[in-house]
C-alpha cells in the first residue's frame, strides 16, 4: 500500500489515514507499524479492530501511537478514536479539498456506505469549502 500512496501523493495536498492492527502481533510490531504510518500520512487517525484478540480496549491503539510519536524525521499530526465508525468519520471531515484519505478498513462494507453516504451529502450553508466534498484519485 506503501508503493501506491507514494505514487499518488503528489497529486494530493496532504494525506490522511486511518490505521488499525490486529491486537494479536507483538507490541513492537505494533509501535513499527505506527511508526512506519509515519512515512505515508501527513495526518494518521489510530483505531481499534473489532477484534481486540486479548488486548485491553485503547491499547491497540496507544502502541500505534506511540510509534508514531517516536519518529522525529517529520511533522505528522495524529490522532486516536477507537471506534471504526466514528474514526473513518473523523478523516472525511478532516479532508479539505485536494487532500487524499486512505482508509485501512476492518468491516469493509460498513465504511464503503459510509464513504458513499458521506460523499452523496449535500453541503450544509456555512459548512465551509470543505464539507462533504471528497475528490477521486484517479
């Protein structure tokens, strides 16, 4: 996914991602894998899967973050919401135009309606330019 964002992000302003791992990999593979959102993302969002797989609810995320934080190289904003459902609507209404959002999707179906119901939402008046305006790659 790395190789695809990288041949796309000079096309975008900024890139905003959403990204979760499984609870059952070793806590350093986890921090390795938040640190290495780093090298895609201008903006990472840090979920839970639904599965936690024996871990405590935030802790997922909290070691994602935590990579993430150890990277020094660049300035990447993050941020942690732990539910899919409010994560993914947290990056669409983050996204301005021009901005690319990736979306790494534990119930796939359930984020495409939301994709799809958040990109047929007319904008509200004095929403901003941004509101419910989503660009393709393509």
């Amino acid at each position: 996914m790395g190789q695809l964002i990288d041949k796309l992000r000079p096309r975008h302003r900024r890139t905003i991602g959403l990204v979760g791992v499984a609870g059952d990999r070793r806590d350093e593979d986890i921090r390795e894998m938040g640190a290495l959102a780093t090298s895609f993302f201008d903006k990472i969002v840090f979920k839970e899967d639904a599965g936690l797989r024996g871990r405590k609810i935030g802790e997922t995320a909290s070691l994602l973050h935590a990579g993430a934080q150890s990277m020094k190289s660049r300035t990447v904003e993050l941020s942690v919401v732990l539910r899919e459902e409010e994560a993914v609507d947290y990056c669409l209404r983050a996204a301005l135009p021009g901005d690319l959002v990736v979306l790494a999707a534990d119930d796939v179906e359930s984020v495409w309606r939301k994709v799809c119901d958040f990109a047929a939402a007319p904008v509200q008046p004095g929403a901003g330019a941004a509101a419910r305006r989503l660009e393709r790659a393509g």
